[in-house]
C-alpha cells in the first residue's frame, strides 16, 4: 500500500477511490451459517489508494477528500469490482463515498 496513489498494479484516476471492501459475516447472532450467495454486500472498507481528484464544470480542481487507510460507508450499488486482485477490492467513486467512519 501506498501513500496515496497506488495499490499494486492498480492507480485510480480523477476522483476514483480503491476500497477493500470488509468481510460479510458467515454467520448469524443466533449461529446459522450464511452461504456466499445469500450474504448482505458490505457498504464498508478501507481505502487502500486514490486517484489526484476531479476538475469541476467551472475549471476548479478538487482534491479527493479521502485518504489512504480511511473507513468508509459508501453507496451499495456504486462499487466497480476489481477482479485483478484476490482479495474483496472495489473502485468506488469519491462522491459516492459518504462518510468517513471515526474510531473512538
């Protein structure tokens, strides 16, 4: 991991953002196990890389606002799968991206 514009082979561009998406539990409170095909997508993960940012309509740049090794909650449906990679990593949009989760 880098500090901002990589993760292996893949570098994000314009306001693109590389998220490991965290793990689906396999199994219920209650102790029933979940099958992959039944699991709920996670909307959470860490940034692992993001691209310099997006020049709006009026010709001002913005930075991403995210960082590297940021978790975040982001859109369920807005994440691009990453299939060059084995672990669960998806190439979410900054704007789609909502919040920034704090610990403590």
């Amino acid at each position: 991991m880098s500090d901002k514009g990589t993760f292996g082979h893949i570098r994000p561009v314009r306001d693109y953002c590389l998220v490991q998406q965290d793990r689906a539990d396999a199994m219920t409170k209650g102790g029933i196990i979940i099958p992959d095909n039944a699991k709920e997508r996670p909307v959470i993960g860490t940034v692992l890389a993001v691209g310099p940012g997006r020049v709006l309509e009026t010709g001002v740049f913005v930075e991403t606002e995210v960082k590297v090794g940021d978790r975040v909650l982001y859109g369920k449906y807005a994440a691009i799968e990453v299939s060059a990679t084995e672990k669960d990593v998806f190439l979410v949009k900054a704007t789609d991206i909502h919040a920034v989760l704090e610990e403590g």
